[in-house]
C-alpha cells in the first residue's frame, strides 16, 4: 500500500556556496539558471523514481525563506531514501507521511 509524504525541501550547500549566492537566491527567490546540473537533475527527476514511487507535485517558494514541498505517494522508505540520494547535496529534505494514506486512485 503507497503512503503518501510531504517533503519539506530547502537548497543545499552544492548549491548555495557563499553567503553572496545565499542572498542572491533569496532575493530571486529561485534558483538562478546558472547551474545547468542542477536543472538537468529536475527534469531528469520523474524518469528516474522506482516504480514503487510516483511523484505528485512539487512547489517551489518564491521570495520567501519558507521551505518547498514536494509530495510523492511511496511504497516504503526505501523511495524516500533514493529521494534524498537523488538530490544529495542539492536538496534537504524533510519528509512527513500524511495521516490519510492519500486519496484513492483508479
């Protein structure tokens, strides 16, 4: 049975490397497009899940030091764990299961 986590998400320290970037990035309020790498990572993203996980959405947070979200349905914490593998380095984070479990899919 999937279970489905929000994970609250911040840029990690392959991304944000000196307090000039840090400040950057908060005032742009997204990450600027200078890191093809990155970018690469998250629209490579969806094709790269085990198809024991399925991602649902993912909300970046503009002009505010609030945390992202991210929301996928998982099998296990295995999901969760290549989650944070993926994204090693470049994303913390956070996840919490819902209470529900999510809504019922045909």
């Amino acid at each position: 049975m999937a279970i489905t986590f929000v994970g609250f998400y911040n840029v990690g320290a392959s991304v944000e490397s000196t307090e000039a970037d840090t400040m950057a990035l908060r005032q742009a309020g997204s990450l600027p497009e200078a890191l093809p790498e990155f970018w690469a990572k998250v629209r490579d993203f969806p094709s790269k899940l085990p198809p024991t996980c399925k991602l649902i959405g993912s909300w970046g947070v503009n002009g505010r030091q609030a945390p992202s979200v991210m929301v996928v349905e998982a099998e296990s914490y295995d999901d969760l764990q290549f989650i944070n593998n993926y994204y090693q380095g470049w994303l913390l984070i956070d996840w919490h299961p819902t209470a529900t479990g999510g809504v019922a899919r045909a």
